[in-house]
C-alpha cells in the first residue's frame, strides 16, 4: 500500500481528484468505483470545478457505487443515489444509464444483491474509491464480514448508524440495513483508492498500517491487495 501524506482535507480532495482525472484522461471509458460520505464529497466537487473549466468528458465512463440504504428510494434525499446526482453525476456530462448504485427500494434485496453482483462481475471495475469507518468498514462491510462476501444485505452496527446519523434529521431515521457490495466484491477491482481525513480516523489508519490482517477490521484485507493507495492528511496518521 502506498501513502500519500497530505496537510489537510482540502488538499486530499485536490490530489485524489486529480488522481482520478489522471486516470480518466488515460483512459476515458474507465469503469470508476465509487464511494459516498462525508469524505469524498469535496473531491466530488473539484471533479465538477475541473469539469466546467476544462471540460473532463465523462461521456464514456461507467460507475459502480459501493453501497445503498435499504428502504429509500432514489428520491429520497438520504438516498446515496440521491447523494451521487446531486454531489456529481448531475453536474458533469455522464450518461446516467451507466452509473449504478444498488437499488434500496426493492421488494427482494437478495435478488437485487445477486444482479447487482453479475453486473459488476460482468463490465470489472478499473479504480474502486473507497472511504473507511471509524471501525475499519469498508463499503456497509462491518468488523467480522468474511472476506470472501459478494454483494450482500447487511444490518448496520451501532456505531455506524451513530456516525452517520449527522446527516439526517433524528438517528431514528437512519436506515438499519444497507446493500454493500461484499469484501470479495471490492477486491476484484483492479486498483484502489482510499481516501482519509481527521483526527476521528487516526485509529483506523493506525490499524489498517500497523495491525493484523483479520477479518474483525474490515479495511485490513486491502492489504492483500496489489495495487492500493492511500491519501491521508496529518490528522488521520498521526495515531500511527
Ligand atoms: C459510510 C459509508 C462508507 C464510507 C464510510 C465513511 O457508512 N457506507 O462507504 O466510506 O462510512 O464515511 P465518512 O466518509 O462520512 O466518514
């Protein structure tokens, strides 16, 4: 795993999405795996800066998201489609029927599980952007999920619905299950991005760099890996 050591969170979200434009100008029908969060969402808007002012086509590329909330629709402004339209895909020239999040709102999750899979399967995904949890997740894939999950419904941890419950108007609101692809699922990708900043993150990192490979801390199969690199600021490693 390589590191990238940045000074602060401004400065991951530039050079992540200049890593990223890197790889789009090299290859324009890239297949981008693609993350939602708190984290990205900065790198989200510098794709769109960069695509009004120098015009960065994304005509050709196809995007596979990690994860959706069970029980909303796209609609739904907590939704993580509803999250991808209006922090990017609304904003730059991508043909929506080549972005493809899991659908939250279906009456059958495991079949929605299973075609969302064999898609991925099918077209591959060349760079997966990934963002990790405070206790090492990756995707919904919560401490103890066995590496070789595919695609998969999960029941988010506490601790997870507590973080992410600032984005919504009363924790009570926020979703209990989840669509995620698996472990194995983001492990096929060719290439990964990780992307991590603040001082809530620091025990992850230091896990992630320094611990053990178990599948009790999600993020540490990365390190099986070829090809990861990571862009931290100063406050996610400096519990390392
Ligand atoms: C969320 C998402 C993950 C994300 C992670 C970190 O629950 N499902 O895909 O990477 O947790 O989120 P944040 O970037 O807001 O800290």
């Amino acid at each position: 795993m390589k590191i990238i050591e940045v000074n602060d969170y401004q400065q991951m979200s530039q050079v992540a999405a200049e890593y990223i434009l890197k790889k789009v100008t090299d290859n324009p029908a890239i297949h981008l795996g693609l993350a939602t969060g708190g984290t990205p969402s900065e790198m989200y808007k510098n794709l769109i800066e960069d695509h009004k002012q120098n015009g960065t086509s994304y005509e050709h590329v196809t995007t596979f998201n990690l994860d959706e909330y069970i029980g909303v629709s796209g609609e739904n402004p907590n939704s993580y489609r509803y999250y991808m339209d209006n922090h990017l895909f609304n904003h730059i020239n991508i043909d929506k029927r080549k972005t493809h999040i899991p659908l939250g709102n279906t009456t059958d999750s495991q079949a929605e599980c299973n075609r969302y899979e064999q898609l991925i399967n099918e077209n591959g995904i060349d760079l997966q952007v990934l963002g990790i949890g405070q206790n090492g997740h990756i995707g919904f894939n919560e401490p103890g999920t066995s590496f070789s999950s595919k695609t998969h419904v999960v029941t988010l941890a506490p601790s997870t619905i507590q973080a992410n419950a600032r984005f919504f108007k009363t924790i009570e609101e926020v979703p209990t299950k989840a669509i995620t692809m698996g472990i194995s699922t983001i492990m096929k990708s060719k290439e990964i991005l990780l992307l991590v900043s603040g001082e809530s993150k620091k025990d992850a990192v230091n896990k992630l760099i320094n611990g053990e490979i178990d599948e009790k801390f999600p993020a540490s199969v990365l390190k099986n890996h070829p090809y990861v690199t990571i862009i931290a600021d100063k406050a996610a490693v400096s519990g390392m």
